[in-house]
C-alpha cells in the first residue's frame, strides 16, 4: 500500500518509472526481491498499481545498473559472481575515499557535528548486525552531504543500488562491528581537522576491510 500511495503522487511517466525504479530498488535492498528471483512486468505494474509503461521504464534502468539480467527463466534480479564483488568495492573504495576528501574541504561547521553525531550513533549499536549496518549507512550519507558534490553523489547512489545485490551485511562477520568503530573514528578525525589526504586514505582502507568481510561471507556460503 505505501509503495503504491507513493507511485500515485506526481504526474508523467518519467517521475512514476523513477517512482518504480526506487520501489524496485527498495525491495531488493529488503530482500524481498532476492537474487535470482524472476521480475514480471504485469506482476509489478499490479503490485504498485501503474500501467507497464513506468513499469518497462524502470526495468530497462534496472538492466543498465546491472540490477536486473537476462537469464533462461526470464528477467530476473541480478546474482553477482566473485569478479564483480571486487570490482564493486574497488569501485565503491575510490568514490567513499573521494567523497571523504570533498568533505574533509567542504564540511560545514554543522555538516561536521552531523558526522560526529553518525559516529557516535554507530558506535552505540550492538546485536543485530541488521541495525549495525544501518547505522552505518547513516554514518556514510553524513559525509556524502558533506562533501558537497552532486556528481559524485548521483555516483554513489547507482553504487549503493549495486550493493543492495550483495547478501546479508558484512557486519555479520564477528569483530567486524568493533573494527569499523575505529575507522569510522579516523575518517571523521580527518574530516574535521581538514586533511583531505587522511581522510581520503583512511575511508579506502575502510572499505578494503569492508571487502575483506564480504570474502570471509562468500567464502562461508561457497563451502556450505
């Protein structure tokens, strides 16, 4: 119902085919729609209550982003092989590593104390790996605000979307929570003293960690 009460607002079919895009996307990033799961275009059109045409739209952007793929069943959500994972962080250390360095020269006086905030928040979190990681997302949309970049945001946006493709939370992975804490703290000392360099170094080292993690949960599932 609230996907649908939110694809009804607006006018024209580009804003609802990004209405369904986002609802698209949501749904993988829940796992309601996992890897693997065949998409059809009526089903969804029914589901959000628009015709196919927002519907097709969405769909071809999800094949460009690489959410979506062709496969004998039909079109279904995308299931990333190991290659790509690399590449997805490699991609995903360069533009965290960059939008630390804009913030660490763009940062705003309250843009900062909203990071410290993000931090400390983290650092409060225990138990479910689930709420650790949202935390954590919070923690790196305070600095993608401010780095002050609208290009490289749009930019992490369509990442973000190709990590929702990933199973499970690297958080899951014991000691992973506590380790983070320390880097989140470096990259915010970095933010707030200015030295783009450090933060931009301190956020890439955090996400090479991050990937370090996602092999430790592949490799788990790979030997099961």
């Amino acid at each position: 119902m609230a996907d649908h009460q939110q694809l009804t607002r607006g006018s024209g079919g580009g804003s609802r085919g990004n209405k369904v895009y986002r609802a698209l996307t949501d749904r993988i990033r829940s796992r309601e729609l996992q890897p693997g799961a065949r998409v059809r275009e009526e089903d969804i059109a029914l589901s959000l209550g628009v015709s196919r045409t927002p519907v097709r739209e969405a769909f071809a952007r999800l094949q460009e982003r690489g959410l979506l793929e062709t496969s004998s069943a039909g079109l279904t959500v995308a299931q990333l092989n190991r290659p790509q994972v690399m590449e997805l962080y490699a991609m995903r250390a360069k533009l965290e590593g960059a939008a630390a360095a804009f913030a660490a020269e763009n940062a705003s006086p309250s843009d900062v104390v909203s990071i410290r905030h993000a931090a400390t928040f983290f650092s409060a979190q225990g138990g479910a790996p689930g709420h650790v990681a949202r935390a954590n997302t919070l923690f790196h949309e305070a600095i993608y605000e401010a780095a002050h970049n609208r290009y490289l945001m749009r930019m992490l946006e369509d990442l973000n979307d190709s990590l929702a493709l990933l199973p499970d939370t690297t958080f899951s992975v014991p000691g992973r929570a506590d380790a983070a804490r320390a880097e989140h703290q470096a990259i915010f000392e970095a933010i707030e003293n200015r030295d783009p360099l450090r933060a931009e170094q301190a956020a890439g080292m955090h996400i090479r960690y991050a990937l370090e993690g996602r092999l430790m949960l592949l490799y788990s599932v790979e030997t099961q």
